[in-house]
C-alpha cells in the first residue's frame, strides 16, 4: 500500500511534479492490485458456495476465509488508491 506523497510548502515545482507523477504511478498500481483482489473474491466466494469443483467442506471453507482475506484486501488497495488520486 502505497501513502500519497504530500507537497512540502518549500519544494518548487519540480518536486511537486515528481510528487504528482509518483501519486499517478501509485493510484495505477493499487486500482490494478484492487481489481485483483476483486476477481479473487469472486473466485473463492463461488468455491464457497461449492461452485468451484471443490465441493468438500474444507475447501468451501477455504473459499469463505479467501473471500473475506480478498475483500480486506480490495479495500486496502481501494483505499490507497483513493488516496493516491487525490494526491495528484
């Protein structure tokens, strides 16, 4: 997870830009590790429900621990983003 970089008042125009190019490269980074996350979730959420070939109790339980691990980190990265776009 990547915090924004935040302008320091003294820092001229070349370090607000490298700010900005870094806060663009972080917001890209975390949207893209978000949609990760996601399309994990979704995966295990169907092994879950026992839609995954892995009918098993074990593995459905496994596929309900991996969706919620997946959704904390969905948020994490949906975060950092945010923030990272504002910082730009």
């Amino acid at each position: 997870m990547s915090a924004p970089n935040v302008d320091k008042p003294n820092e001229g125009l070349v370090g607000q830009i490298s700010n900005s190019v870094t806060n663009a490269a972080n917001y890209v980074s975390e949207t893209i590790q978000g949609k990760g996350a996601e399309a994990s979730k979704e995966a295990n959420k169907e092994q879950a429900k026992g839609n995954a070939g892995d009918t098993t109790l074990g593995g459905r339980a496994s596929g309900a621990l991996g969706a919620a691990s997946d959704k904390l980190d969905q948020h994490k990265h949906e975060t950092s983003s945010k923030a990272n776009k504002e910082g730009i």
